[in-house]
C-alpha cells in the first residue's frame, strides 16, 4: 500500500531502500605507458636534430682545393713562361711541409729595388739559410717579366706570416724605391696570378696583399706601391679577374 501523503501528521516512510550505485572499480595502469610517449618524442627530436646536422654538413662546401697531388704543379712545369729553380730542402726557405688546401694569392715586392728575380732566387738558396732567416716565395717576377719558381704549389713558404699555410706567394721585382712595377713584370704579375687563380678556383677577392695579412700592429708596407696607390692595387685585381674570366671562357 502506498503511502498517504495526504495526510500531514504521518511520516513518510524513510525506511524503504534506495538501489545502492556500484562502486567503480579502480584502473591499474603500468608505469611504461607512461615512458613510453616521453620516449618516443625523445626519439622523434633526436632523429629530427641529426637529419638536420647531416644536411647542414652535406651542404657545407668543401675546401677550396685540396692539394693532394702534383697535376697543377706538372702544369706549371710545362708552360714555357715559368722557369722551375727550386730552392734545396732547408728549414730556413724550403722545409717542405704540405699545404693543405689553397684559399688565395699573396702579393708581395722584393725589398731590394733594381734586383732580378735570380738574384733574389739565389739569396732564398744560400744566403738566408746562411743567415738563419725564414723567408722564401712560391714565384719571383723579374724586371723583364721572366718567372721563377723557388717552390712547389704543394709546399709553405716563408712570406705571409699566418697566411703560409694556405697561400700561395708572389714576389714581384721593382726597379727603385717607389716599388712602382715595370710594365712587363706587372704584366706577367697578373697573367701568372690569373693563371693560378683559376686551376685552384679562385677570384681576384681571394688575392691579398702581403699589407692585408698583418694590418695590426706595425703592417708591412709591402707591395709598397699597391699600399701607398689603393686605386693601382684595385686595377690590378680588376685586370686579374678581367684575365681570369678571359681563360676561364676560353677553356669552357
């Protein structure tokens, strides 16, 4: 029978029983689900960073040219216009250590004006390691324009200071104390600097003065007539990209 609830002055009955709710029962879950996303997304950026180093390295370009053989300098041997006089094996002027790879050219001027480049090629040979005085140069520029190699490509000098291990020296004869060049030397001086410029894939920026290596401090004045003359110096690099474009067209 159900309730009266009509009537105000009886209780309702409380004693009937409500459906107890279930209780939910509690989930175990194990601790490697949670390493395991954390873990997987270490993964992801780690395989992320090193796809990108790898790329970053693979478009890294190499060096300019690394010197592991002697083909340029059997070139040179055969031109007709550069006379090989190489120095003996020394510590002083020839100690012949390796280059590595060249990134430029270094002009300088002899310091003695009205000497030949032979005189001079003599003096590296005898009188320096006589003296015990680091100096030498690739090549040597003569009055009359003639050449002289002292050194291999593939070898140091001693004329650029920091910049021996990756340069190639040139020194250019002058006939007073101007350092101001002939006409046939400074024309040789852009030829063979063209010339080399484009068997180790280098521009006229890649041409320095020996002035550009120690500008710090007490510079040498050397090429004086390129330091003393900026406008000469940036013809002759001007006539040197205008040689090195000329062979390089042609050659192509």
């Amino acid at each position: 029978m159900k309730p009266d609830y009509t009537d105000l002055t009886k209780e309702p009955d409380l004693h009937i029983k409500l459906q107890e709710t279930p209780k939910r029962k509690r989930v175990h879950i194990p601790p490697y689900l949670f390493i395991l996303p954390i873990l997987s997304l270490a993964i992801i950026i780690f395989a992320f960073i090193l796809e990108a180093r790898t790329n970053r390295i693979n478009n890294t370009p190499d060096p300019i040219v690394p010197i592991s053989d002697s083909d340029i300098q059997n070139e040179l041997n055969a031109l007709n216009w550069v006379e090989q006089m190489f120095l003996p094996e020394n510590r002083f002027t020839r100690p012949g250590t390796k280059l590595e790879q060249i990134n430029g050219l270094v002009i300088h001027n002899i310091g003695n004006p009205n000497t030949t480049a032979l005189q001079n090629r003599n003096y590296f040979a005898n009188v320096a390691p006589a003296e015990e005085t680091f100096v030498s140069a690739h090549f040597i520029v003569c009055l009359d324009g003639k050449i002289i190699q002292c050194i291999p490509v593939d070898e140091i000098t001693y004329a650029s200071n920091a910049r021996n291990i990756d340069t190639i020296s040139i020194e250019i004869c002058h006939p007073d104390s101007t350092g101001k060049f002939t006409d046939e030397s400074y024309d040789t001086a852009v030829k063979l600097a063209a010339w080399l410029s484009v068997k180790f894939d280098l521009s006229s920026n890649d041409i320095i003065r020996h002035f550009d290596v120690e500008r710090e401090g007490a510079p040498k004045t050397c090429p004086l007539y390129f330091v003393e003359n900026e406008d000469a110096w940036e013809r002759f690099k001007r006539d040197v990209q205008y040689e090195i474009n000329r062979l390089t067209s042609t050659n192509s």
